[in-house]
C-alpha cells in the first residue's frame, strides 16, 4: 500500500531529492514534506500518482547511471567517496 511515509522511504532510498519530485509534480517543497509526514491524508489515486512519477524518476536516474557508465564516467558513489 502506497503512503507518504513509503513515499519517502522510497524517494531517500533511491537518492532522488525532494525538490526534483516536487518540480516533477508541481508541488512547492512543503507540501511533500506535508504528504511524506501525512499531515494532509490524500486518496489512493493521488498517492499512487505520486508514486507512479517518483518511479520515473528513478527509472531516468538509473538510465542517466548507464549511460554515465558506458562512457566511463565515475558513478553517484565515486563522487561522493572523494568529498
């Protein structure tokens, strides 16, 4: 069952900012914070579609990630490892 809790379990799991979830949906930051927390309770269909655009960003990260690889470029844990 999707819920702003698996929400953003899901979206920090999967390295994906806020913010660019909140661009894609044309949301402002607070009102995912507010969905993420369940202060606001929204229908099934709201969340799913919620759900159904943080999957196409993870989908395009990861494609982003192959072509980065394909060309040799150092992946998101190579970056990070040298800061």
């Amino acid at each position: 069952m999707v819920s702003g809790v698996t929400i953003r379990a899901k979206r920090v799991s999967a390295g994906i900012a806020g913010q660019i979830l909140c661009m894609k949906l044309g949301f402002s930051r607070s009102r995912l914070t507010a969905i993420e927390k369940e202060y606001w309770k929204l229908s099934m269909e709201e969340l799913q579609q919620i759900d159904a655009a943080l999957d196409e960003l993870i989908q395009t990260k990861a494609r982003m990630e192959a072509v980065g690889t394909k060309y040799g470029w150092p992946g998101l844990a190579a970056v990070r490892s040298k800061s």
